[in-house]
C-alpha cells in the first residue's frame, strides 16, 4: 500500500500589488498541472509579508519528481490569465517514498530566486532536509521555453551558468522544532490560524535580515554575451526603483521607531534615567527650527464641538494640514480636568477622562499623524493641579496619579499637601518651598511646588510616558509665568522633545496714546525667560503678536520698525526661540480676550509667513473660515518654502509708514512682502515675481536663475582644419568631439572607463552609459536625503 505526502509551499515574495496574492502551480495535478486557475493559493498577514505560506496539499508518496513555479495573480483567482509568473526554470522536488506511511515535507523559496530549501518528516521520526535538486525539468505552459534552431547549440540554463548559492533553511522552517526529544514535531495542517500563528513567529526577525536579498533579481551580462556570475549573486542597486526604495524605506524606518519606542515604553522604569533620554532622543530626534509650522489643532470650544471625541475630528482633516505645509500639531491638554478645556488637570496619568476622547482615539490620531510626516506637540499644564480627594480639613490637596494598569508607576503622580506651595490657599504646611520671587499666582487650582525633587521626578516620568507610550513629539507648556523657566528647561533635559515652547503672557506697555511704541521692556521678559531655560525651549511672541494687531487695526504700520531698524517683537531678537502667532484659544475663538482684528487675519498671516521665526495656524482661521482663507494661507507658506528662508532670516525694512509697510528677507533677498492700503508699487521684474497677494497686502519671491547654457565648442583655427569625428557602430552619423572634460577613472561593468575613453564613445554607446549610470545617481540622491 503506498503512503501519502503532506506537501507545505513556504514563498517569500514582494512582487504583490494590492488585492493580489501568491499562487503555488505545477506539473502534478494537485498543484493545478499547469492550470493558474487551480494553483495552490498561499496565505499571509502584515505583520509577517512578504512571508506566504500554503495551505496542505496531499500527494500519493510515489509521485515521484514534481515540478513548480510561483505566480501573482487576483488573490480570488478569477483571472488566470493576468496572472504574472516569475521567471528562470521550473523548480524540482522530489517526492520521498513514504513506505505505506505518512511523509510530511515542507518546500520554501523567495520569488525569481532559484533555491529550494526542504525539509521532510516521515512516519517514525525520521527527518531529512537540504537543497532542492534539480533534473533537467520539462518547459511549463507558462513561461514559454525557446526552442533552439536546428544546427544551433542550446541555451545554456542560468542554473548551469550560475550555481546555487547555500542559503540555509528560512522563513517558518524553526516552527518545526519542539522539545520532544527527537528534535522535529509533526508538520501541522496549514489551516488559516495555524498558517497566521506559524508566520507570526517569523515576525521576530530583525528588520536588516527581513530586507536583506540572498543575490540579485537580474541576469548580468558580460559585453560579450555571457552571464557575469559574481555580478548577478551581488543586489543591484542600479536596478531598484527609486521610489519603490524611497517607499520601504519610510515604511521600515517607521517601523523600527515604533518597535524602538514601544520597546523603551515597556523599560522606562526599568533603565537608569541618562540611558533611557539617550535612547529616547534618537527615537524622536529634533525638529528643524527652518521648517516647522505648527497649526492649534483645537479652540475653547472643540470639546464640545468633538462630542466626546475631538481627536477624530482633527484625524479626519490630516489631508487638509498637508495641503496647507503643517509639520506639527498643538493638541489640547490630554489629562482628566475639572474644567472640559483641559486647564484645570486633576489625574494625570488618566487620559481616558478627557473630554477630548479616550486615550485609545489619541494614540490613533498620533499614528495617523506620524503616517503623514507630522509631528503631536501636547499641552502640558503643571503650574497647578486640581486635588481629586480632600484632607481631614477639607481642603483638594490630595492628588491620585489615575495610573491604574502599569504597577512600575505605582505612587508617581500620588501626591499630598506638601505638593503645594507654602503660602497657597490649598496648603497644608508640609510643602518645602514658597513661590518663587517673580511666579504669578492661579488662584482657581493648587499652586504646584516645581522646586520639590519628587515633584520633579514625577513630572519627568509623566513627560516621558507621554513620548513612549502615547506618542508625542514635543511641549506646549501652559501658564509659564507661575513658575520659574529653570524648571521648564529641567523638564525638557529630563524628556528630549523634539522641541518645546512656552506660553509667557505677560502685560504690554501703554501710555495716554494707547500702546507705547516702544515695547523693548515686554520683549526682553520674554528673552530672558528662554534664556532661563537654558534655550530650551521656544516663546510664543507675544510681543509681534501685540505690536502687528495694532498696526493692522489703526493703520500704523510705522510700528513694525524699531529704533535700530529691526521687527519690533521677540523676532527682532531671537528669531530662533520665537514663535510668531496671530490668536489662539484665548485670544481669538468664542473667549476674545485680545482679539485680532478679523478683516486684517491674512495681512497678519503675510506678516509672519514671511519673517523669521516659527510661525503658527489657528484652528478657526485654517478649518472654520472657509477654504478660501485656508488656500490663501496655503499660498503664503508654499512661498516661504519655496524661498527658503531660515527662521532667523535678515529683514531689511525698507518702508515702514503710517499705510504702508516694505519689507525684504533673506540674504540675499529671497522674499519681498508689502502691507497696507497705499500701493507699494511694482517690485524689480528682473529679480521679483509676484507671489501671493490679497487685500492689503503683496508677496514676491526671488526669481529662480535660468539654468546655464554649457559651452558653445571652441571655432576652428583656419578653415581648412576639420574638427576630429568618430563613426557610429552602425557607420552612419558622424559625431563631434566632446569638449575637454576631467574626472578620475571610474570602472563600469569591468571596463575602466577615463576622459579620453568617454570622448571618444558614440552616441549610442554615451546613452547606454547613461542609462546604466543614471539609476545609480539617482538612488544615491535618495540615500543621501533619507540619511539628513
């Protein structure tokens, strides 16, 4: 009685599209003799792709030689006939005889590679494995095999050209191994959970050996027809698509930083603090000052307007932040509060309490954001904390972390009185500490004492989870004036964001005329509060935002020039540590504590898309005016992308009336912005274009130098004298030597290749060099970019 073999297809392959799958076909019947529309279908998951598996197909034990091949097709396999087969020879396998018994083998290989790696287990323990031999096989339906013409000598086989490489067994071949004794367990049926099950093991491989190719996907051949064996076992660079590379590269770089920050989210606790910052900055790194727009992704009154889940409503508009250049989001505090704002934080560690959403709809909104190339920047209010227990005098000063399913965070976050500052309403005597000289007093929560040592530990520990397990980049710190600028420095060193900024609104100067013109005393608070930080963190200018509301309302652009010639505000400074803004949710939205004046928000827009510093959106002037205010917003911030001006970029003022404001920036001028009712008049033609404009206001932008013609060839000396030609392969055109050209010797396909050689190349053959040169230069273009 002949037995039966259990017979497993183990494919690595990345040549699906969506909506595809891989197939499995071949000689014998029950692998679809030939027949694309019966083919074997393959299974994977997107935590294990490229990795495909089978499903269990029985095979009398004495079929003898069977041949395969792997295809791409419909993954319903309804349409054979677009199916795509992989190229070189049939593979082979051999059938073991299994003597009346039962035999389990397992076949694995990768797509257009010609290995086979096997492994057996017949009834009783016996187990076998190795290279997949090779008879000479017969032509499959498929891929058509050229006969060679009478009296030619046949092709030989890449096979015979090129020997197998020993590539040892792979992908999914360890989920044989048990610890029965006889080293192998049985071969498990390959139902769907067990083919998932078996290919999740498989995802525990580094993300180096998941890319990593055994030898190239193309036959190399020599100038004189044959195969190059040693090039064709080398990966070829030259022939990746450039952006197929640029694509994986951001999936896999994505990848490894979320497996990175998982893995340091699980050891936070666990690390010395120095090691874990180290790792955490190369997790999230640093963001370029040049480059960032940061947009407020909420108003005073989003936590209603969310109905419970604000943070998909901003989820859903991640294509319009694109469209307008943002690169970071400001998103509201994430806490339990006592206020539905956010403003009067109780436990911390609870997001779920939030009025915005849950902490499950945050950290999707933050993977959402970083699919798309932005960055989170969450609110972080610790100047104070509202108690969620009272003491025996009654008093809201005990305060619990809402930690409640990682014990490593057990007491981080439990606090009592001695929280609180000595002196504040909520105290109870135990503090360590008064507030300090120049703090300002919020009288509607518990002053938080920033100089206690376990206050700051847990504040960091909270800091650092919020990078590790939630997601975000950077801080947004609220209300900086109630407590020293040493500790919000102290809190960035203590958890890396990729950048910070402080909220320090203070009082500007007036006099019986109004807002003084000089505003020096409000910009130098500011300048020393980020200097206190150790230029840790940014400021919210405050002073621009002052000076340009008021130039705008009363027609007094004058204002925008200082004594020495400068932009009036932190930006006339300290270009690199401010963020210029227009409202925010106290200023503008439904509070109107400070308002600019709504006619004038796109004058204010061209203002600060066009100057040094960091500028920032506001959520109702991107999201709630319209698109046609978004577009011209859009419009102001492609110009400054496409001048690229740094933040601290030179502005030369160059009027600055009562109606009428011209300013240059850049060095050498790269932008031009005129505001105000008079009409500016036309910038220089030969150097300005017009760039975005509305009422009152003008942009131009630097015209781009026309490209360089190259040099015309140097006259003949005398009419007689004829400029040396070389004929084409084909002895047609005549082609004119090159002018002289240097660059040291290169080797290209093993011929050396120098000036002289180069010079005296065809037509023909200076674009077939091209055409193997220019793939090259591109993907390095690519590799220097990814590695910036």
């Amino acid at each position: 009685m002949s037995g039966t073999c259990d017979l497993t297809f183990q494919i690595e392959c990345i040549a699906t599209k969506p909506g595809e799958a891989v197939f499995v076909v071949g000689s014998a019947p029950e692998i679809g003799a030939w027949d694309p529309s019966k083919a074997v279908p393959c299974l994977t998951s997107p935590k294990v792709f490229p990795n495909w598996t089978s499903q269990t197909v029985t095979l009398p034990a004495n079929t003898g030689n069977i041949e395969f091949k792997v295809l791409v097709q419909a993954a319903d396999g309804k349409k054979p006939a677009s199916a795509r087969w992989e190229g070189g020879p049939n593979r082979c396998l051999t059938i073991p005889e299994g003597k009346g018994g039962l035999v389990q083998l397992s076949a694995s290989c990768s797509w257009g590679l010609p290995e086979v790696t096997y492994r057996t287990k017949l009834d009783g323990g016996t187990v076998g494995g190795g290279q997949g031999l090779r008879p000479e096989p017969t032509p499959a339906p498929g891929p058509a095999t050229e006969e060679p013409k009478k009296g030619q000598e046949p092709k030989k086989s890449a096979e015979t050209l090129m020997p197998r490489l020993e590539t040892g067994v792979h992908f999914g071949l360890e989920e044989f191994v048990d610890e029965s004794g006889d080293s192998l367990g049985p071969l498990e049926n390959a139902s769907s959970s067990n083919l998932l099950r078996k290919a999740s093991r498989n995802h525990s491989q580094t993300m180096a050996e998941r890319m990593q190719r055994r030898s190239s996907r193309h036959l190399c051949i020599n100038n004189d027809g044959m195969l190059n064996s040693d090039m064709s076992r080398v990966p070829s660079m030259m022939l990746i698509d450039a952006s197929e590379l640029e694509e994986d590269t951001k999936k896999y770089t994505e990848e490894v930083e979320k497996l990175e920050r998982d893995s340091l989210n699980i050891m936070q606790r666990r690390m010395p603090s120095g090691s874990l910052l180290e790792k955490m900055e190369e997790v999230i790194g640093s963001a370029d000052k040049d480059s960032i727009v940061l947009l407020q992704g909420f108003n005073w009154e989003s936590w209603r307007a969310g109905a419970g889940d604000w943070y998909s409503v901003i989820g859903k508009s991640v294509d319009k932040f694109k469209h307008v250049g943002v690169t970071d989001i400001w998103l509201p505090p994430p806490s339990s509060s006592v206020a539905p704002q956010g403003y009067l934080p109780s436990q911390l560690f609870n997001l779920d309490g939030s009025k915005y959403g849950t902490q499950a709809s945050l950290e999707t909104l933050i993977k959402t954001l970083h699919e798309n190339g932005i960055r989170a920047i969450a609110d972080i209010v610790v100047n104070h904390r509202c108690g969620d227990k009272q003491d025996s005098q009654g008093r809201w000063n005990q305060f619990t972390s809402g930690m409640e399913n990682r014990p490593s965070f057990a007491g981080v976050m439990d606090w009592g009185g001695w929280a609180i500052t000595l002196g504040d309403t909520y105290s109870d005597g135990t503090g360590e500490h008064a507030p300090g000289k120049y703090d300002g007093k919020f009288d509607a929560a518990p002053d938080i004492d920033h100089a206690n040592q376990k206050v700051q530990q847990s504040i960091a520990i909270w800091l650092r989870w919020l990078q590790l397990q939630v997601g975000f980049d950077g801080w947004r710190f609220d209300f900086v004036k109630g407590y020293s600028a040493e500790f919000v420095g102290l809190y960035c060193k203590k958890s890396a964001p990729a950048w910070a900024v402080g909220e320090l609104w203070g009082d500007m100067q007036y006099d019986d005329n109004g807002l003084a013109a000089n505003q020096d005393r409000h910009r130098q608070e500011i300048t020393n509060w980020v200097n206190s930080t150790d230029k840790q963190s940014t400021a919210f200018d405050f002073t621009t935002k002052g000076i340009l509301q008021e130039a705008c309302k009363n027609c007094q652009y004058w204002r925008l020039k200082d004594a020495n010639g400068k932009p009036p505000g932190l930006i006339g400074w300290m270009p690199k540590y401010a963020v210029t803004f227009i409202d925010n949710h106290d200023t503008g939205s439904t509070q109107r504590h400070w308002p600019f004046p709504d006619d004038k928000v796109l004058v204010g827009y061209a203002y600060i898309c066009t100057h040094p510093g960091i500028p920032a959106l506001f959520w109702d002037h991107v999201m709630d005016w319209g698109e046609n205010v978004r577009n011209q917003i859009a419009d102001l911030l492609r110009v400054r992308r496409e001048s690229g001006i740094p933040v601290d970029a030179p502005v030369n003022i160059i009027r600055a009336d009562a109606d009428s404001y011209v300013a240059e920036i850049g060095s050498p001028a790269a932008l031009r912005v005129a505001l105000g009712p008079r009409h500016a008049g036309d910038a220089d033609g030969s150097y300005w274009e017009q760039g975005p404009q509305g009422k009152d206001y003008r942009v131009w932008i630097h015209k781009k130098p026309a490209p360089t013609p190259p040099p015309a060839p140097p006259p003949a000396k005398s009419s007689d004298a004829k400029s040396p030609v070389h004929s084409s392969p084909k002895g047609g055109a005549k082609a004119e030597t090159l002018p002289d050209v240097s660059f040291p010797d290169i080797t290209v396909d093993g011929v050396k290749l120098t000036p002289a050689k180069l010079k005296a190349m065809s037509k023909q053959e200076v674009e077939q060099l091209v055409g193997k040169l220019e793939p090259l230069l591109n993907a390095s273009k690519l590799a220097k970019a990814l590695k910036k």
